[in-house]
C-alpha cells in the first residue's frame, strides 16, 4: 500500500505547516502516523537542491518534494518544484530520504518506490546537496464509474492496488463519474470506496474476485465499471427530548463486520446513498465511546435486523437512550486523592466501553453512560494493580453499579486496597555493590514497570503474592546482565528484594568497507549462540560509530557468532562475521569466547557488495505457483524475521542486501509449511543459495507439502480453547511451525518432514499465562524431541500439568 504520509496528516495540516497548498492521498491504513519532526535548532543549516524530469529530460513543475528523516516518517520539510522541475530546501545537517509527487504518482530518491528502498541523503552543515531524479515511465488508467441506473458516480475514492508491492494510487472520480491517473507498470486491482457498497472491478464484491488490470508504460488501460444494484439507507438521529444531535458516527454493520460509516449532519440527518441489496445492523457511536444500536439496544446480539432490498430507500429513525454519568473520587488509605488511575466501566470485566483517569485530585466523570449494571475498576499505573468497587480483588466479588433509565449522575467513590510494599536492590553478584540506574519489571499478582538512576526501586500497595522481579541496566556500556528473582509480598509489610546481577561479556568489532577499506558507521550487529540463527525485527543491535567501531550488549559468558547488517542504501551486503571474511552460514561464522568482566575482540568485519536473489516458488505438489507469503535469511520467532521480504501473488520474490556468500533461505508461503531452501526443516542441512556481488541469482524451489501434527491440548483435564503450539527444530532451535487450540483442544499444525522438533506451549488459565514445554520441561534444552514423518499425519495429545 502506499507508503507516503502526506496525507496522514490531512491536507489543512500539510498547508499549514510546510505552506504548501498541493494536496495529496495516502493508504487510509497509515492514516494518522506521521509527523512533523521537531525543530533541530541547535543544528546548522544545509541545503538540498535538484530537479525533476520525466524520462525523456522535460522539467516536470508543480510536483512535490518531500524531506523526511532517513530514519523513520517524520517530515521535515517540503516544496513544489518550478516551471523548470527545480526545488531548493534548507534543513539541519543530518540523513534524509526525498520523495517526488508528480500527478498521482509518488516515488523516491533515486527511482525507488518506497521509502525503505531510497536512498539515504546526508546533508552537511553549510553545504549544498544536489538530488536530481527522472520520474520512472508510467501508464495511464481512466474510466468511468456508474450505478445501476446508469447514472454517474460522482465523487468517490478509486483505489488502485499494484499486486506485487501492495503499494496503493488513490484517484477520484469526478461529477461525471470520470477517473483518471497515472499508474507505474504493473498489476493491479482497481476498488471504489463507495460509502455502503464497495466493489472492485469489474462488479466484484471482494479482492481476490476482482479483475487484474495490467498497466504498461506509455500505454492507457481503461476500466469502466457499474455498482451492483444497491438501495439508500437514510434516517434521523434525535436525543431523548426529539431535538436533533451531531458530533455521532453512524456504522452499518454486515455478518459482525463495519462495512461503512458517515457523520451526523447538523440537523441530525444522515445517508449512505448506495447500499448493496442485503441485511445490516445499524450502530451509532457518540464522542464518549457510547454505542446505541437500533433500536434502542446496547448490543449488537440485541440490534435490530434492517432489510435493505434494491432500488428502495430504507428509513432508521433513532432516539438515543437517556444516558447518565458516573462520577467519583479514588483515594489511598489516607483518604488523599490518588492522580492517574485508570477508571473502567463496563457491562463485564472483560468489556469496557467506558474509561477515563482520576485528576490530580483523584476524581473522575464519566460521561454518556447508558442506563444498565456495570462494573467499575480501578487500575493504579504505578503497580498495575486492579481492583472493584467497592473495594474488591476481583471481578466476581465486585458490586454492579446501576444507571437508572432516567438518566442523572451516579457517584462511586472507593478507597486503594491496603497493600504490601517491595524495595528491590540489584547487587553484582560477586561483589555485593550496589548497581545503580537499573529499570525493573514486575510480573505476578500484579504488574508494574518502572526505572531510577539510584540503587532501590520501591513499589509500594501491591496485592500481597507471588512475583518475580526482573532486573536490567539503563546503561548500555554496562557489563551486567538482566537479572531476575522470585518474591512474595506480604500485606501491610515491606519486603527486601536483593537481586544478584551476573557480569556479563561483550563483543567488540571494527567495520570497513572491504573494497576501500573505509571506515562504515551504522552497521548494526546482534550476537547469536551456534545452535540460535533467529534474528528478529525487535532485536537489541549496537551499531558502528564514525570510525566503524561497535559493541554489542552484555552477553552471558559462553561462545556466540556475530552477524552484521549493512547500512540502508550503502549498496554493502549483511554477513555473519568469519575468520577471515563474511559468510551466509551461521556453522561457518567465527565462534567468539566471551568471558565475564571482558570485552572481546572479534575478526575485523570488511563488507562485500550487496547482491540479489530470485525467482519464483511453486507448490511441488501441484506444479502451481504459490499466491503469497515470504522468504528471508532467517527463520520466524515470536516476532517478524529481519530482512522478510513478501512473495508476490505469482509467486515471484525478490530478497536483497545479502553479501556475496552461499545462504539458506527461510520460505513462509501459502499452502505449504515453513522450510528452508532444499525443503528441508534443518538450516544446518539447506540448500544454500550463491549470491553474487552486484548481480542477481535465480533461485525457484518447489516447495514440499510436508506432514501434519495433531491432537489435543488438555491443562488438568479439561480441553484448552485459548494456547498457542510453537514448534522448534530439534537441531537448529529455529521456530517452524504454529498452531492455535479449538474449542475443544484439538490443535493441527503443519511441518515439513521428516525433521526432530520440541514444543512450547503458551496457554491461559484464568489469570494466568502459563509458558511451558512438552513434556512437562521448563527450557526448550531439557524439552522432549518429537519425530515428524516425512509424510502424513501424526497424532500427539499434550497434557499440561
């Protein structure tokens, strides 16, 4: 989908702040997340200038140049380029990447369509950089959109999704129903957001019906299409007294699913003009967070079914319910207000409409409650404890609170639980020294999570039980490791929690670019022990400074590998760190000996040219491509694998950044199980893929069906309907499979064969997250192994203790 923010932040805000007056469309799924970044005025000035042609050198005015942080979506500055296609820019020195809106296209420096792909800007203080760019070819797409009645469809969104990239074009048509833009060559499928009655054509009701229209560059497609018979929902929206309210967002809702929403006009009034022939639910959402079904319900279960049938206009009047308030003060047990208490009030403990925080005074109003019986909670973000009123631990022991249908205000007032009191104090393990600027993580009958530059974290009214207080260092030179230790808190007692940190080791590196020899700041590195090739998005990387120097976190004493990722748009490839070079293989990579209190040295890191893999993946038993899914250079965890890239609905994949050496590739695809490349669930035994500098290597598995594992999932007898099944190769520890219990238990997970795995369950018992390993071990080392056929099903039934 499109990446651009611009119109995450509405066009008004874009005018405002960068005054400019074009206006410009983004994917609605990224509404809302960019923002202007701060001004940097204690950095001095540099300048960016360039200019904008078409393919064939004419100056392309009135296009958009965006200046965004190189490293993430913060816009710093913007302008329009002249009649001759130029543009100039001041903004602090730093790294940016620059994006061209020409018409309705948008690509970046240089000829990139997405801002991961640009490249990086540096700009120096006083200096002038020049970034010229040529607009990549594109085609043209028009047509015209009709109902069924013949008549225009003015005025409504026409979304054209490129296949392959997921990245959207936004195009409008006008008040003949007339679109028309120009698209990059490509594969598309082509959606108009008519409020109530979406559809892509030609006259299909979801994505994967929709026409694949191909666009060529220098060529026009046309796509004509006509709604399917749609009738009108209309109606009017009053409060209990007849007179009419706005500030209310009506929702119509299709088999439990929001299908389109509009605003109260003024009068109260509202309309979706085109609604597709079916039946609906119909929802009204206030400010507060209040929702009123029709007709006078409070839950969808209870909303009235409305019919609407085509080429008919359908009436729902509605008077919204009486609401009330419920209003209050939370205190300590001195009776002193409590500040930022989250208060919920909701029908069930699990399903709250309704919340605010106390003051700095400890009151709280809620507003627009409709009459009923709630629950109210009280969650203190200090300790993350929770309680009921009126002064109750759970949920099943708290008073309902009614709001009478007549409306008023209802105050629930209610004093914070006596509690006990934890004092942790981190020690070095060997020394007894008391560590200094620690954060602490607090798990068990409560939650809690909080940091100090001293020696002691107090957390004070925490619900007497069992904790476990997880220690780790702020500063990241440190060589201590996270620690942890178990707790019991005791009611009206404050408790010592001494906790003994480990010294870890670390690894340190010099990087240069292996032809120049150049020193190269931002390559990151994350060290891994032989038997864990996961690397993760979420990962904790250190990265080079200005002369290529790094060091890792605090690691446990023990023997690790290292692997180093090449900086955005350096045009260098990742590697695991050998003895004298890169490698793609994690058996191949230097092992490095760490020891607690030192920092050790690792072989000097010289990045080679990146290069490129491709090709298509197919299903081996079928012959057909597969329709979508991904590869990387390493396998899935609980988090996205770093350097996913997607396979296209061809099954066509491209990965890129991967130095020149031999690497296994991890595929994720749409009807066949996680493998590595060779179809095999060892990456020590995968196939391994040549990639050459600067160049590009095709490579197409077929990918293996593999075998199924199933059975049931039992804690204490009775069937689990809310764990997760996470299988790991036995040898590797890589993650490659998962799977979700049923309402009965019953679990079915599919794996590549014949491999050995272990298996972790995660499982929710009541309050609690229970996280284990079959059969009845607490690590993934001690885990039973479990043998997967190369074909076939096998039946193993896991009982939780």
């Amino acid at each position: 989908m499109s990446r651009s923010p611009l119109a995450r932040l509405g066009p008004v805000a874009i005018a405002a702040a960068l005054a400019i007056t074009t206006c410009f469309a983004a994917s609605p799924a990224q509404a809302g997340q960019a923002q202007l970044a701060p001004a940097r005025a204690a950095a001095a000035p540099g300048t960016i200038t360039g200019q904008l042609t078409t393919a064939d050198g004419l100056a392309v005015g009135s296009a958009w140049v965006g200046v965004y942080a190189a490293d993430s979506w913060d816009v710093v500055a913007g302008a329009t380029t002249d009649a001759d296609g130029r543009y100039t820019v001041d903004v602090p020195a730093a790294d940016y990447k620059i994006q061209f809106y020409a018409g309705s296209t948008e690509q970046w420096a240089h000829q990139e369509r997405t801002h991961e792909d640009a490249d990086a800007i540096r700009v120096v203080a006083g200096e002038t950089t020049t970034v010229d760019d040529q607009l990549l070819a594109a085609g043209t797409l028009t047509g015209r959109l009709l109902d069924a009645t013949g008549e225009p469809v003015p005025y409504v969104s026409v979304i054209a999704e490129d296949v392959a990239t997921e990245l959207w074009t936004y195009l409008r048509t006008d008040e003949t129903g007339r679109f028309a833009g120009e698209l990059f060559p490509g594969t598309y499928v082509v959606r108009f957001a008519v409020e109530g009655a979406e559809q892509w054509a030609h006259q299909a009701r979801s994505r994967d019906e929709a026409a694949r229209i191909t666009i060529t560059a220098g060529q026009s497609a046309e796509v004509n299409d006509t709604l399917l018979p749609t009738g009108s929902l209309t109606g009017r929206l009053t409060t209990a007294d007849g007179t009419p309210t706005e500030a209310v967002t009506v929702r119509l809702h299709a088999g439990g699913v929001s299908v389109a929403s509009v605003s109260v006009d003024s009068d109260g009034t509202f309309a979706f003009p085109h609604v597709f022939a079916g039946e609906y639910k119909v929802s009204f959402l206030l400010d507060s967070g209040a929702e009123q079904w029709a007709h006078g319900k409070l839950t969808e279960d209870d909303a009235a079914a409305i019919t609407v049938a085509a080429g008919r206009q359908t009436i729902v009047n509605e008077m919204l319910i009486k609401a009330g308030a419920i209003q209050g003060r939370f205190v300590d047990r001195r009776g002193q207000g409590i500040p930022g208490v989250w208060v919920d009030v909701g029908t069930q403990a699990d399903s709250s409409p309704f919340g605010t925080t106390t003051d700095d005074d400890g009151y709280y109003r809620v507003s627009d409650v409709p009459p009923g019986s709630y629950l109210i909670s009280f969650t203190d973000e200090r300790t993350g404890r929770r309680q009921y009123a009126y002064g109750k631990e759970t949920a099943a022991a708290a008073d309902r609170i009614s709001v009478p249908n007549t409306g008023g205000t209802v105050t629930v007032d209610d004093t914070l639980l006596a509690g006990a009191e934890l004092r942790v104090t981190p020690q070095d393990a060997s020394s007894g020294t008391p560590i200094r600027n620690f954060c602490t993580i607090l798990t068990g009958a409560a939650r809690a999570y909080r940091c100090t530059d001293g020696t002691e974290l107090v957390f004070t009214d925490v619900p007497p039980g069992q904790y476990r207080a997880t220690v780790f260092p702020q500063d990241e030179d440190t060589l201590h490791l996270q620690s942890s230790i178990a707790a019991t808190a005791v009611l009206d007692q404050s408790v010592a929690v001494p906790v003994p940190v480990t010294l870890g080791g670390a690894i340190e590196a010099v990087v240069t670019d292996a032809r120049t020899g150049a020193s190269i700041a931002d390559a990151c590195a994350v060290a891994r022990q032989p038997a864990d090739g996961m690397i993760a998005d979420g990962d904790d990387r250190r990265c080079s400074d200005a002369q290529g120097r790094l060091r890792t976190k605090a690691l446990a004493p023990g023997t690790y590998n290292l692997f180093v990722f090449a900086p955005a748009g350096s045009g260098l490839g990742h590697q695991w760190v050998g003895s004298k070079g890169g490698t793609g293989s994690q058996p191949s990579a230097r092992r490095i000996s760490v020891r607690a209190g030192t920092v050790a040295g690792a072989p000097p890191v010289r990045l080679d040219p990146a290069g490129t893999i491709t090709g298509t993946a197919t299903l081996a038993s079928t012959g057909q491509p597969v329709t979508g899914g991904s590869v990387s250079h390493t396998s899935w965890g609980l988090s996205g694998p770093s350097g996913e890239q997607l396979i296209e609905e061809t099954g066509r994949y491209t990965i890129t950044g991967l130095g020149p050496y031999e690497w296994p590739l991890y595929f994720v695809a749409h009807g066949a199980p996680s493998q590595w490349s060779g179809g095999t669930g060892n990456r020590f035994l995968a196939r391994k893929v040549k990639v050459v500098a600067g160049g590009a290597t095709t490579y197409s598995p077929a990918l293996r069906p593999g075998a199924v594992l199933r059975g049931t999932v039992t804690l204490r007898g009775g069937a689990v309907d809310d764990g997760r099944l996470v299988a790991y190769n036995a040898v590797t520890g890589d993650p490659l499979g998962f799977a979700d219990s049923g309402p009965d238990g019953s679990y079915r997970m599919s794996l590549v064969g014949a491999q050995t795995i272990k298996i972790r369950y995660l499982v929710s018992d009541q309050d609690r997250q229970l996280d284990g390993w079959y059969d009845g071990a607490t690590d993934k080392a001690h885990a039973k192994r479990v043998a997967i056929p190369a074909a076939g099903a096998k039946t193993l039934d896991l009982k939780i203790p």
